[in-house]
C-alpha cells in the first residue's frame, strides 16, 4: 500500500472513532438521536463529495467544491444549534426541578 492510501485508511478509521465517542458521550436519548442524525447527515455528504470528485470533469469538481463546502458549513452550524438548544433545555428541567425542591 502507497502512503496516500495508508494515511487515508487511518483518517476513515479516525472519522469512524470520532462517530462513535460523539454518540457514546452524548448524555440523553434525544442527543444522542441528535448525534446519529448529524453523523449520518456528515457521512452522506462526505460520500457525495467522494462521488462527485471522482465522476465529474476537472472544471465541474472545481465548480462542485462551492456548494459542497457552502453546505457542509450550513450543516454544522444547525447542529450546533440544536445541541445548543438540547443542553439548554436539559439544563432548564434541572434548574426547575431544584427550584421545585427549594420551595
């Protein structure tokens, strides 16, 4: 095996980890459904750009590149967003439920 193919083997199996602590670290089940949808959103569009780079034409895989990274970055910014939104919905319930204990 050349080193390009060795190197990108070791990126694939360090996406895979990386996957897989993001679903085992997140901390209720709707986080975590969270976390699968966002990594299934990331793989989908990483296998797509994968696809266009290999099958589309010089000019039309620099063309392809806009979008996808446009996208990609709308992507994380709404899952951050919404984690965002799950912790601090989780952190109300608790402030409220300590409140109801105070009283």
């Amino acid at each position: 095996m050349s080193l390009p193919w060795v190197l990108l083997v070791i990126f694939v199996g360090w996406l895979c980890w990386h996957t897989w602590r993001s679903i085992q670290r997140s901390r209720d089940p709707r986080e975590r459904a969270l976390a699968m949808r966002g990594a299934l959103a990331f793989w989908l569009l990483g296998l797509l750009f994968t696809i266009a780079l290999v099958f589309l034409p010089n000019k039309a895989r620099l063309l392809s590149l806009i979008p996808m990274f446009l996208l990609a970055g709308a992507l994380v910014k709404a899952y951050r967003h919404s984690h965002a939104q799950l912790r601090a919905s989780r952190q109300d319930r608790v402030q409220f439920e300590n409140m109801k204990r105070v009283n």
